[in-house]
C-alpha cells in the first residue's frame, strides 16, 4: 500500500526518476519555462522549490546543498545570481503551471511550467522535453 507517500514514479526506476528531476530543473533554471506533461510539472515543482529556497539564502552550505540535486555548476550559478535573489521576498510559490490541453500524438496532458514574477529577465527560446 502506498498510504501517505508522497511523490509519483513516473514509470521510472529511482536512478533515472532522480536524472529525470535533475535534468527537468535544470532545463528550467536555463530557460526560464519548458513544455512537459503535467505529472512531470506537477513533480518539478516539489523538486525546484526548495532548490530556489536555498538560493535564496546565498551561503556556501546551500549551494553546496543544491550541488547535490544539480550536479552543474554553471546552471547552479544562474540559480543562485539571478533567481535567488529576485525572490528574495517571496515565502514560496516560486512556480506556476498552465495547463495547454493534450500532445497529438499519445493524447498525454500537457503543461507549461514557468518560474513567476521574472518579466525583467530575458526568456530564451523554450525548449520541449521529450522524455
């Protein structure tokens, strides 16, 4: 039974569950907003919402904290410069999901998720995930 567990599988084994999150935050710490299923959304958001909570405390143990769920560095520092800070008045709700109807092809549930409150930073052109 899986009474009170939180988070979804995604049809994945762990290893790959955490590559997916990793590579999802990732995308979205570049580019500001990407185009993913609304499970995987809805699962995003648990995973960059406390990353960016840590960005917004800017110390060595925090960004050592989010190395460990994003293993780049570069991608960490985007985080921690830009995002961290322009949240920093901000308790939570970092992101927002908006729902787009169904893929063509399979008829899966689409979504966009995109951080809010970021119209001073440029958005670069938004990739769509295909995992």
């Amino acid at each position: 039974m899986r009474h009170r567990k939180s988070g979804r599988k995604l049809g994945r084994k762990v290893g790959h569950r955490k590559s997916l999150m990793s590579n999802l935050a990732s995308q979205l710490i570049q580019y500001k907003r990407i185009k993913t299923t609304d499970a995987k959304a809805k699962e995003l958001r648990m995973f960059i919402e406390p990353l960016v909570t840590f960005a917004k405390q800017g110390d060595l143990h925090a960004r050592r904290q989010v190395l460990r769920k994003i293993p780049h560095k570069e991608i960490v520092g985007i985080l921690f410069k830009d995002i961290g800070p322009t949240y920093s008045d901000r308790d939570g709700g970092y992101t927002r999901i908006i729902k787009l109807g169904f893929r063509d092809n399979d008829r899966a549930p689409v979504s966009i998720i995109e951080f809010v409150d970021l119209a001073g930073v440029s958005l670069k052109e938004e990739p769509e995930t295909t995992t």
